[in-house]
C-alpha cells in the first residue's frame, strides 16, 4: 500500500468536493493537521475515517485503499436523447403486459434491461420497434415519434431480436449487399469497414450456412449498422455463443458506443455479461420498471448486479416509474 498515493488521492477527492482541509476536518470532527498528514503521505486514517471517506467522496474503501478509482464512469451527453418512452402501455386483448413504462436513452449510452421470464422485455422492445402497436403513450427515436414519423423513426434503429435472420445459401457479403441496397446505402467502403469491424474479413464471402453461432451473430451485428443506426437494440444477443463469441461481441458494442456515438439497449439474462458493458440499468417485472440505476451505483457499494438485481425484485413495489 502507497501511503504517498492514498494521500494524493484523497486530496484529489476532497478538491473535486470543492472542500478545504479545514470543511474536511470538520466534517470528520478532527484537526486540519490530521488531514494534511494523510494528504501528505505522513500516515493513513484507522478504518472508522476510512469508512466515513468513503461515504463522504462516494468510492469505496479498496478504492481509497488502493489510491484510485477502481470504476470510472463514462461521460454521456444527456443534451442527446435518442430514445424516449413515455407512459407506455400495452395489452393483448384483456390482459395489459405493459403499464407505465418511462425511461430515456441518451446519446452513445449502453442500457441493459433486465428481468425475470414473461416480465416484459421482448414486449417492451417490439413495441419500440413498432412491431406491436402501442395502445397508450409515446415512443420517439432522436425526436421522431415512432406513430406519427415511423419512416424516419426506424431509419435511426438497427437491431437483432433473438437469433438475426438472414439467407443462408448465400454469401455473408452477399447478405450485407441486400441489406445495405433494401436500405438505400451505396458506400461500398463503409460496409467494407463494417466487415472489418466485426471480424469476418476472412470470411465473408463464405456461404452462411457453413459459419458458427458466433460467425452469424456478428454478421447480424454487420447487418444491423449497414444504415449508420443512431440506437441498437439487442434482444440477447450472446444466446449460444461460448465464452470467446461473447467476450467479441462484449468488446465490439463498447468499441461501437465509444466511437461512433451509438447507443445501445440490450435486453439479457445473464447479469454478469450485462454489469460489464451497461452503464445503466432497467429492471422490469411483471410489465413495469421498478427501478432504475447507474452501474457505477453498486460498484461504489462494493455489490454486483446479481446482488443488487434480487434485492430490488424484493423490494421493487417502492419505485416510483416517472
């Protein structure tokens, strides 16, 4: 343990606090002196400081402890909203599978939205996509209401609802081909990238049906960019692919969000995939959000999603969905 480092970094939370050493020593009910020899590298605070820092500057104690953030929270431009839904319904017949459901997405953010069997979650995602028709509410797609502006709406969406489809007698590049001519797209060099981009350069212009699970999945991902898409909507994209496919696609959605600005909405049950690519968070059960959070929110309180994840199924009847 780097006593120097600790110091630095405790002096770099308390300035991002906008706190003196004086308001610090305050707050902790202890001289100044005491917090300059911790800044200063002269000695550690007893874990009791420890724990009251922590709750002070919002990290954990390992992170003090190791004299850095563990976790660091990606910036998103909220000035951007690129999927709105406002007090969504929806019902088959008599029975109503969605109520009240209220959320937004903003630009290049990664949402996992999460919950148990039947809670909602494919019903909620084709209704954004205009495959079910909304009974009550509003969906708008980078300001285009999804009833009133549906051409234009879906001209901003890419997405793979459970396993992609495409032709499998036919090459992969073949397929994109389709695809990108169905869509209007004619730069030849942009779906190259997109190849390149996915990792199928090698294989491309192999007939589909000879690719794996895998192979497919990202070539679905390839299929789903063709229109340059400002949102991606993931219906559990990693379903049957091994350890290795599901590490790729983990990487090449970050790679996505990060540098071209795309956000992402994956729908998921395995939690884990979920706590390492989302930023953010929407529980739904029983056709309603009932909670909603930043991931950097439990890796502060040292909790993992799956923690986190049965607790508010627990407790969930307190949220309150606006």
């Amino acid at each position: 343990m780097d006593q120097e480092k600790v110091g630095k970094f405790i002096a770099t939370l308390r300035r991002e606090n906008n706190m003196t050493q004086q308001q610090l020593a305050d707050t902790l009910n202890i001289t100044d002196k005491a917090v300059s020899k911790w800044e200063n590298g002269r000695c550690m605070p007893d874990i009791s400081f420890l724990e009251e820092l922590s709750k002070i500057f919002n990290v954990t104690v390992k992170e003090i402890l190791n004299g850095e953030r563990l976790y660091k929270k990606r910036q998103i431009n909220k000035d951007k909203i690129v999927l709105e839904v406002n007090d969504l319904y929806k019902s088959f017949g008599t029975k109503e599978v969605l109520r009240n459901i209220n959320f937004k997405i903003y630009e290049g953010e990664i949402v996992g939205l999460i919950g148990p069997n039947g809670a909602g979650k494919t019903t909620l995602i084709k209704t954004i996509l205009h495959l079910y028709k909304i009974n009550k509410g509003n969906v708008s797609i980078c300001g285009y209401n999804i009833d009133k502006n549906l051409e234009e709406a879906l001209s901003k969406i890419g997405c793979i609802i459970e396993n992609p489809e495409m032709y499998n007698n036919i090459t992969g590049r073949k397929n994109l081909k389709i695809n990108a001519l169905l869509n209007n797209v004619k730069d030849k060099a942009y779906i190259d990238e997109i190849i390149k981009f996915v990792k199928l350069e090698d294989r491309i212009d192999d007939k589909v049906k000879k690719y794996s699970l895998g192979m497919k999945q990202r070539l679905g991902l390839a299929n789903a960019l063709i229109k340059r898409p400002k949102l991606l909507i993931l219906d559990e994209p990693t379903n049957g692919l091994d350890p290795m496919g599901i590490r790729n696609l983990r990487q090449m959605l970050r790679d996505m969000s990060q540098k071209e600005n795309i956000s992402i909405l994956i729908s998921s049950h395995i939690l884990s995939e979920v706590e390492n690519i989302c930023d953010r968070i929407i529980i739904i059960n029983d056709g309603s959000i009932i909670e909603q959070f930043g991931i950097e929110e439990i890796k502060y309180k040292n909790k993992s999603l799956e923690e986190e994840y049965f607790n508010k199924l627990e407790n969930g009847d307190n949220y309150e969905n606006n």
